[in-house]
C-alpha cells in the first residue's frame, strides 16, 4: 500500500556489522562496530557519539536483537539517547541479566500464516476496487547482459525456487498466505529476437518492457515472480524479472540474484545455509518485541491527533478516479566523486546520508506543497539477526515509519536536516508498533476514510545489489520499473559501481503536466549543489525560470496613472455638461437630478460641514437609506475635503457605536427618522441631511491630495470586533480608470446600483458612471433586495452596467421569466463571492449581447484587482478563475515561509501595486500584521488562497479558513459547491462543516428555476463523479433559497443554524438494535470478527475497530454464509450492519430472480 520493499532503508554507505555479536565486553562491541564505521576496532573513540564516527540508524536497529541474545535487554531508544561506546558498557552492565532470552514457539505452517502488516496492505492495495489498486506492489528489472542458456537458467531458476520457499508462496481469500510444494512458475518463456531487423527489434522489447512492467501478477495462485529471456543478436541477451514485493525485500532481491547467478554457474552447493524459515522468524520477532509493543502503541497514540497529513501536491485529476494507475520513472545519477564529497560533508555535520537525501527531498515537496508540514513514508529494512540463516533468506522483513516533517519554519539546511535525523530516530526507537498499525488506527479514528501515506522516501545505500560475479553472469541492471498500490509518488536509491542512482517513481496521470518534471529539476539541482553549498543556509528552491517569466509578464501591468482624486470627474462633468442626467432616484418616488443640480447639493452640505467644524481629512459617517441623499451625502463630504464613512442603517447599534469609535468619526450625516432615535454614542454630533440645504455652496470642492483619505469601509473583523479599511483616493481611481478605459464606459452608460453604501462594490456604482457623464440609478429602499423592482428599472431606464456579488445576479435571471430579456444591458461585473459555472451561460441565454465579467479582489485593495472575462466556460474549471491582475496591480501566490508558490500550488494571495489601501483604520497592529513590505514593494496579505495556472491565469480557492479538515482529509468547500453546481436542476449549492462530536460535511441545495430538487441520493451519485469519497456531503438538503447578509453575500453563519435545525432528530441513532433475522445475522458477524459485544444497527465498521483486512475477512463470511456475490466496493458503499443486511437481502432476491427466468409465452 504505502511503500516498496524492495527500496527500504539501509542507510549505510558502508559495510554492514556481522549477524553475530561474541559478547557484550569492550573488544567484542570494537569488533561487531569497525565494518560499519569503515575503520580499525581500535580507532573507536569511546566517549565520542558513534553515529558522528558514522554508525547509522539502521545497523543500530539490529543490535537490541543481537544483545538479546546474551541477555541483555535494551531498546533501539536507550541505545540512541547516548551513543558512546562507554555509555553503552554502563547501560549493558546495568541490564546484564535482566531478562533471558526467549525461545518462539513455531507456528504450524501447513494451513497458512498470517501475513504481515505490509503484506496486508500490498494485498489489499491490489483490489481494483480501492483507490489506485488494481496494480502490485512489484519491481520489473532488466538485466542486459551476453548469450544466456534457456535450458541452464530454466534449471537454475527451479533450483532458486526449491531453496527459496517464498518464492513458492500462495496468499489465500482469507488474508493468509501458505508454502506450496512446488512454484507455480510456469517456466522459462524465451523471445528469440536475433534474426530481426535493428528497429523491429527494439519494437518488440520496448513492446514487450511495457507489458511486462505493468503487470500484476496471480498471487492468489501462486504467482510471485516471473522470469523470461529475450535473446538478441551478437551473443547479447536481455533477462526480464518480475518480482511480487509481497515475497521479497531489498536484500532478498540481492540474494535472489545472487543465488540465481551462482546455481546458473552450477555452484549452488557453496552458497550459505538457511536456518529457520519465515513463519518462525515472525513469530520469534513478535515474542522478541512484545515487550516494547506497549510503550510504542502508546508512543503513536499520543501523536495521532497531531500527525499531519501527506504532502498536499498539485493533482491533476483525484486518485479515485483514475482507475488502474500506471508508473513513470525520473531518475538522476549522483557520481561516485559527488557522492563521496556529500558523504563527507554529511558526516561532518553528524547527519547520515540517508537524513540528508530525506531532507533535500523534503525541500522539494515542502516548495510544491501547500504545506510544509507533512508526513513522509519511510520504509524500514528491518531484517533482524534471529539466526544466521536471515541474512540469506528472500522473504519481506520490511517495516515503515511515518516520518513527520515540519519545514514552516525558516532554518538552515543543516538545522532541519538534523530536526528530521532526531525525529526519525525518535520514531525508529518505537519502531515495534509498525507503521501500517499507525495507519490503522489513523484510518479507525477517521471512520475508515485516512488518506494514507502515498508518498514514499525509500533509501538503500549498501552494496551494489546486482555484485560483480552477478554481472558477470547473469548481465548489468537495465531498465526499471516498481509499482506499489495507493502510491502518489516513490523516492528509490539503488548503489551502482557508477555511484548512487536516485529514482522518483510516479503514478503517470495524477499530477498536472510539467510538475514532476519540475519538482525533479529542482531537486536535481538541490542534489548536485550540496556538496559545495553552505549547510548553514536556508536551501534556496528557486521557481522555474519559465514559471518566473510567465509570472513577469502578467503582473507587467505598468499603465499610466493620472493623479487625481474620486470625485473631480463628477464636478467636471457637472461644470461641462451641467444638465445631463445624473441620478434617477426613487426615494419614495421617483426622482431625477442633473448634474448640476447634485453638485449644487454636494456643496452646500460641503459648506455646511465646514461650518459645523469639520476639517481636511476628518471621517463623516454616514447613515441614509439608498436613495439620493446618499449620493448627496457622499460627494459632500468628499467636497468639503473629508472621508466619508458608511454606516448602515440596518447595523445594530453595539457595532454601529463600535464602527464610529474605531473610525474616530467627527460627525454623522442621518435623516430626521433616525436622528432622534437615541441610540448613538454620547460624544457623537449628529446632523441631519436636510438641514445642510440652507448653507451657500462652495464655489468648488476644497483641493485634496491624491494620497488622501477617501472612504473608510468597515468589515468583519476574526477577532469579532470590525475593522475599517482606509483607502485613498488615488487607489480607488486606479481601479475605476482600469475598467472605464477597459470596457469604454461613456456618458451613454446607466448603472443600477443594488450594492449597498458600506460595501465597496457601491465606490464603482458611484463614481464610475458619473465620472464620465453617464446616469446612476437607484432603487427604492424598501424594495432593493426585491428582484422584480430591478428588472423594472433596468427596462424603464435603459440600465447598460450591472454591478453585484453572484446571489444578487443570479436572483434577477430566475425572476426573468416570460422572455422579456434584461434590455439594453450590456456589461455584468460579478465579484465578492464564489460564482458558479451556471452563471454566464444562463446571462448570455437572456441577454446575449451582455459580456460577463468576474472581478475579484479585497476591500483592502481598492475594490478589485483582478478581472477574467467569460464567454464559454471549459469543462475542466471547477470555477471562475480570478484571471489576470488590474492596470498598475500585481498578485503573488505565497506560501507559509514567503516565498512565491510553483504553478498549481495552492497559497496565500498577495496583492500589491497602486490600489493597495492605506491600512486599518485605528489599529495599527492590524495594520502591520496585513500589509507588509517585500522587495520594497508595499502587499497587502488578503488572507485567501489562490494558484497561478501555467499561462499565469489565477485561481481563487477561497478562504484560508474556508478550507477545513475532516477525518484526516483536507476539503475545499468550495469544490464540493462546484461539483453540485454542475447538475442541471441546481442554482447555487454551499458546503458546511458542522461541528459536533463527529464533525459531519453537509451541502445546501437551491434548485434552478422551475426545476424539481432530485433526490439526496441521486445528488451523492452525481457529485461522486466529481469528488473523491471523503469530499461527498453526508447530507445534501434542499432550500427555497439561501440565507444572505445585507451586502447579498450568502451567510453562512445563518446557513448553519438552519441545517443544523433541520437535521436534528433526522438521524437515525446508532446504538438502535439489528431489525430482523437478517441483520441479527449480519451483527453476529460483526461481532466475532471485532471481538466486541454489542454492535448497534447504524454503528460504523471502522469506528468500531474494523480494518480493510477485517472487512475483506466479513466480505468472506457474509458471501459464503448467504451464498451472494459481495466485493470490496460493496462494503465501503454500506459500512453499517442495516446498509449491509439490505444489500444481502438485495442480492438474494437478484440471484432467486436470474436463477428461475421468465419463460416465453409465461404471460
């Protein structure tokens, strides 16, 4: 499942220390040390630490096993925490005697033996029906070589085969495995490719590589290995090897060719004895480790709750839809004088080879990860000296640890490769409770959806595996190929006379294009340099030199920018074409105003507030109803050299009194209805509207600076208080110039404006029309949210621009009905929300003429800063992307440590440029927290995720708090939305996750207009086409409408509370009794098999204990004892004891039905 044996660890570049150990004195330790610290017994330093004289992890796994043996009964931990000869004589005096040596009873082979922890996971990897199953955890190796006997080798293999009684293994339905008498190898298929042609022939091999490399061989019938020879012209041959990592591990595919080479040589009587075979050894390794069995469950279950996940890579396409996976390879060979420059450097800073090739792996997955702290599958070669015969015996001995790797924090390279060296032995001291039982329990806790550990670092750094005499004989490595089930990508070194050859084997298909290639370069690069890079800095990974390019030239958005403040364009209208139209208002009716009569208003309440004692850059709330007065107001305050600050008049009045206070506002402009409520603050001066119509207008605005304060917009605050965003006005008119010019706004444009004053999408509703000459339109108040009222105006008054988060947009097309169209519109800015796919065919279907825009942004930025028009949406979006960055604006994807993210990794947005705003108003900490300086450039952090595509387009992701973590799995809410989306009946659909004991994924549903809401059921099925298991909503519930806040964006908080209302009680409880026979039946099942004494009918299999090896082990017994066909698939789709009895019960009735067909002429 997670890893490759045939690639585990054997960390040392050097000999390994003999499977004996004379005794527990000074000399013999000296002795037992010197083959792996490559030097004499007597240069051992006694007081220093051995791992820093070169004694690696791995060779110091094997001695508590030989120590054992005299009674001294130490653990891998102990040895670690001081590794000096002398501590270890005081520790081995201390524990001398402690415990005797225990004698393994043997299991009985004949009916089988268990497999594995691995095993286990290989086997049941192999299921098609699992996610990435379907292939073997198996190694395809060429040997190239001269002329080979067919006859002679067919002999030696049979012979290897005889000696060898894994190669003669057969695993059964029932998870076991058992010796045959004879291998079930059919024989020696020989290709005679000499009389072909140079082409043809290469043809047939290349043919012959691909079928072979891929294959998954009948283990349920005893096949685990297979061997064919390809005989080539000039006296060359080809030997093509498939092996079953089920049967071997690293080193037994050494011996296995060691072997093989020497009975071809028709020397197998000079090759070692083997002693006990493999069921006696596993049972001799449980009783040898039971007593660090419990300290080691105890130490992974402390961690379980804290263990990140794998690393989070860019996927092209979920593993549970790309059916049978299929393996390339990349590979860098790393010089015998390169290698040994690293070895030493390694050593002089008391590291390992191995940490150090772990560590510069981990870089490159930490850079194309959208996190840098993850967990790593580390497999073990865990062959222990039982008895002199193991070391010759092929049988998989492997273990796995999960390495967890943190790199979010800046540190040299040195520092965190010694971080990882220190966890690493910390884990390897608890080794007993292997990885896979970690998995397990991970997968329990999780209710049997864990993600697993699919990427692998696997490091072999002993002697060469094919050895001279091999070569020889039997020919040199050739090509190779390892496939392990449920494995995203595998890290593999092989020693090679030439040096150390570094693999990366990957599932062809699950990363977009390009990255692996990418990821590779990079770590080539990080490889070749360390041995003459500094270790004392940071390892620099910089982005592809063409993703650098690409990145240049979308955010070369250098446009000019005439200074200038927001409202000169309305005054200079009204000075140049004073009776134009500006404003069609319908307060209470309806009302139009030129622009010269609203400038005459804005400058008598300019007047006006001079008078009442507001100065150049003070903040003026304002609280109005839409309508004119709020226009009025704003321009005034603008006018008078102010920024205008707008409150709601919905807002309660703690975050209305909260708004005033943190924008230190001077005065507020209000109505005659609201100002004598009460209800502000005591040092507030109120003022209303009406009264500043008195006062003679100024003869022009007050000049302002560019740099100036404009507007002050407040918006929710995390920590629960609001935050108010100052922005100037040189920013905000960056952004409107950026879109006037881009979409030739002209004096003939009308705007509707349904956003409301205190959200930023009303600064384009205001000044982008009237700064060119153009009519805004406002809708009445009391029916702004009302639909109907905005297709009324946009007839009556000709609107041409529609501006307004997705809801609002999507709330006027489903009130469009009868074919009327939408009139003269012909431009649609959507932003401030996820829009879904459905949105711009459905505008282009009524109003074909009308271009849709999707803007994205913050507040903080001025509004906008990004714009992708959409004309036909491709399949592959699973949402609108953001696009390209704004005139004078640039965006960075950054990730944890601020560096820039590679293509497809997903990190934080960063916008900066001109419309960047000033900061948060009053709180400067805030401030400095979110706008941040880098390359001298001012950003602002917008706290949303995002990710370049290779031709720079943007995509939005959401929120970084919208993507959560469910039962170990990390969801984006925003993709489930776009899967649902995409089903025809449905308008819009949100994602939650509702807290609770057992966190549950729940979906909200609208359906399109006129259409009928199809069942949850069938919603599950068509969303599982899009989304992996653990991303399908538990419960998808269907609403008239969605809940929206007072800006149109949905409110999820409110969301929340109506699904959690509608849910209560609908859930069946778990503790209710098995109903019936059948499922009485199904229970006892259940029962046995968990040892538990009570199974309640709607309880989870996993949440109970269970495993896949149980539940392929229940599939067995309910398939035999009611005589149906059930499969893996079928488990996972009903894991409760009443989803399984009805799927019995379903089967019965199709077998009775097929087994008495319908006769012709019977009815």
């Amino acid at each position: 499942m997670n890893d490759n044996p045939a690639l585990a660890c054997a960390h040392s570049p050097r000999a390994h220390p003999g499977d004996d150990l004379a005794g527990t004195d000074p000399h013999s330790l000296r002795d037992w040390l010197a083959p792996a610290l490559g030097c004499d017994a007597a240069a051992i330093d006694a007081q220093l630490s051995l791992i820093d004289q070169g004694l690696d992890s791995i060779n110091l796994m094997r001695l508590p096993t030989l120590l054992a043996r005299h009674g001294v009964r130490v653990g891998f931990a102990e040895l670690m925490e001081r590794p000096t000869l002398e501590a270890w004589l005081r520790l081995f005096a201390e524990c001398a005697g402690a415990v005797a040596a225990a004698e393994p009873a043997t299991p009985a082979v004949g009916d089988g033996f268990e497999l594995t922890p691995l095993q286990q996971a290989y086997w049941l990897g192999r299921d098609e029906q699992r996610s990435l199953g379907g292939v073997a955890c198996q190694l395809y190796q060429e040997l190239d070589g001269g002329e080979l006997d067919p006859p002679r080798l067919e002999s030696a293999v049979r012979a290897l085969c005889q000696r060898h009684a894994m190669l003669r293994a057969q695993f059964l339905a029932d998870g076991r495995q058992r010796i045959r008498s004879e291998p079930a190898w059919a024989g020696l298929r020989v290709h005679d490719l000499r009389r072909l042609a140079g082409a043809e022939r290469e043809a047939r091999l290349a043919q012959l590589r691909e079928a072979l490399s891929q294959r998954c061989l009948d283990v349920a019938a005893g096949q685990v290995f297979d061997l064919q020879l390809s005989l080539l012209s000039d006296g060359r041959s080809r030997l093509h090897l498939n092996l079953d990592l089920l049967v071997a591990d690293v080193l037994s595919f050494a011996i296995l060719l060691r072997d093989l080479a020497a009975f071809y040589r028709g020397e197998g009587g000079t090759l070692p004895a083997l002693g006990m075979d493999f069921p006696t050894y596993l049972a001799a390794q449980r009783e040898l480790r039971l007593p660090q069995l419990a300290s080691a469950r105890d130490y992974w279950r402390t961690r379980l709750d804290s263990l990140p996940g794998p690393p989070q890579l860019p996927l092209a396409e979920a593993p549970e839809r790309l059916g049978r996976p299929r393996f390339r390879r990349l590979q860098l060979l790393l010089e015998r004088p390169r290698l040994a420059r690293l070895e030493a450097r390694a050593r002089a800073h008391g590291l390992t080879l191995a940490s150090v090739l772990a560590c510069a792996y981990a870089q490159v997955l930490a850079r194309w990860s959208a996190s840098q702290r993850f967990v790593l599958n580390l497999p073990l070669f865990d062959r222990q000296p039982l008895d002199a015969g193991v070391a010759h015996m092929v049988a998989d001995f492997s273990n796995l640890v999960l390495l967890e790797v943190d790199l979010s924090r800046a540190g040299s390279f040195a520092e965190q490769a010694a971080a990882l060296q220190a966890q690493l032995h910390r884990d390897l001291g608890h080794a007993a409770w292997s990885g896979m039982e970690v998995l397990r329990e991970l997968a329990q806790r999780q209710n049997g959806e864990g993600l697993g550990a699919p990427v692998v670092f696997a490091c072999n750094l002993g002697e060469p595996l094919v050895d001279a005499r091999c070569r020889e004989t039997l020919g040199r490595p050739g090509w190779a190929l390892s496939q392990t089930p449920q494995v995203w990508l595998d890290h593999q070194t092989y020693p090679l006379e030439e040096g150390l050859l570094l693999n990366w084997d990957a599932v062809d298909g699950l990363f977009p294009d390009g990255l692996l290639e990418a990821m590779f370069a990079a770590y080539e690069r990080l490889i070749e340099g360390l041995p003459e890079q500094d270790w004392g800095q940071p390892v620099s990974l910089e982005l592809p030199a063409a993703q650098v390019q690409v990145r240049y030239q979308v955010n070369d958005t250098r446009a000019d920018l005439e200074p200038g403040v927001l409202h000169q364009g309305f005054f200079a209208q009204a000075r140049n074409n004073p009776h134009n139209l500006a404003l069609v208002a319908h307060d209470e009716q309806e009302r139009q105003y030129s622009y010269a009569e609203l400038a005459e208003a804005a400058l008598r309440l300019a007047a006006a507030l001079r008078e009442w004692g507001v100065a150049a850059g003070d903040g003026v709330a304002i609280t109005l109803p839409k309508g004119a007065g709020q226009v009025i107001a704003v321009l005034g305050v603008l006018a008078a050299g102010a920024c205008y600050v707008p409150v709601g008049i919905e807002q309660p009045p703690a975050r209305r009194a909260a708004i005033l206070r943190q924008a230190g506002v001077r005065l507020v402009l209000t109505d005659a209805e609201r100002a004598g409520q009460g209800t502000w603050p005591a040092a507030t001066v109120v003022r209303e509207l009406a009264d500043s119509q008195v006062f003679e207008p100024l003869a022009k605005p007050l000049p302002v600076e560019p740099s100036a304060t404009a507007y002050v917009i407040f918006t929710s605050g995390s920590s629960g208080e609001p935050k108010g965003v100052e922005v100037a006005h040189g920013a905000a008119l960056n952004t409107l110039d950026a879109l006037r010019r881009r979409y030739r706004l002209t004096a003939g444009d009308r705007l509707l404006g349904v956003s409301a004053l205190d959200f930023d999408l009303s600064v384009f509703d205001l000044f982008a029309v009237l700064g060119v000459g153009g009519t805004l339109v406002l809708p009445d108040e009391a029916l702004r949210k009302e639909p109907t009222h905005w297709l009324q105006l946009l007839r009556r008054h000709g609107v041409t621009l529609w501006n307004s988060v997705p809801a609002l947009l999507d709330m006027l097309l489903l009130r469009n009905r009868g074919g009327l169209g939408l009139g003269g519109l012909r431009l649609a800015l959507v932003s401030g929300d996820w829009i879904g796919l459905d949105l711009p065919p459905r505008l282009r279907q009524v109003s074909p003429g009308c271009r849709f825009v999707a803007l994205g942004g913050a507040t903080e930025a001025a509004v906008w800063s990004n714009v992708q028009e959409v004309a036909e949406v491709p399949p592959q979006w699973r949402s609108i992307p953001y696009g390209r960055p704004l005139e004078n604006q640039r965006y960075r994807v950054v990730d944890g440590l601020g560096r820039d993210c590679p293509d497809w990794v997903a990190g934080e947005l960063w916008i900066g440029g001109a419309g960047v705003a000033l900061g948060y108003r009053g709180q400067p900490a805030l401030t400095l927290q979110r706008f941040v300086e880098h390359d001298g450039e001012r950003w602002y952090r917008t706290g949303d995720l995002g990710r370049y595509w290779p031709d720079g387009t943007l995509e939005f992701l959401g929120r970084v708090d919208q993507q959560v973590k469910l039962r170990g799995h990390r969801v984006e809410l925003a993709e489930v939305e776009a899967a649902l989306e995409r089903h025809p009946a449905l308008a819009r659909a949100v994602a939650l996750v509702l807290p609770g004991a057992r966190a549950s994924l729940v979906a909200a549903v609208v359906p399109a207009g006129g259409r009928e809401t199809p069942q949850e059921a069938q919603l599950r099925d068509w969303a599982g086409d899009w989304l992996p298991a653990h991303m399908l909503p538990e419960r998808i519930l269907a609403l008239p409408r969605l809940p929206l806040s007072g800006n149109g964006k949905v409110d999820r908080k409110a969301l929340a509370w109506l699904l959690q209302e509608q849910l209560q009680g609908s859930a069946p409880a778990a503790e209710e009794e098995p109903l019936g026979e059948l499922e009485a039946e199904v229970a006892r099942h259940w029962r046995a098999l968990l040892e538990v004494p009570w199974v309640g009918r709607h309880q989870g299999f996993f949440a109970l204990g269970g495993n896949s090896l149980l539940a392929t082990r229940l599939i067995e017994r309910l398939a035999s004892g009611f005589g149906v066909e059930l499969t893996l698939k079928d488990f996972f789709g009903a894991a409760s004891v009443a989803t399984q009895a009805a799927l019995v019960a379903a089967r019965q009735a199709q077998r009775q039905a097929s087994a008495n067909p319908l006769q012709e002429g019977a009815l």
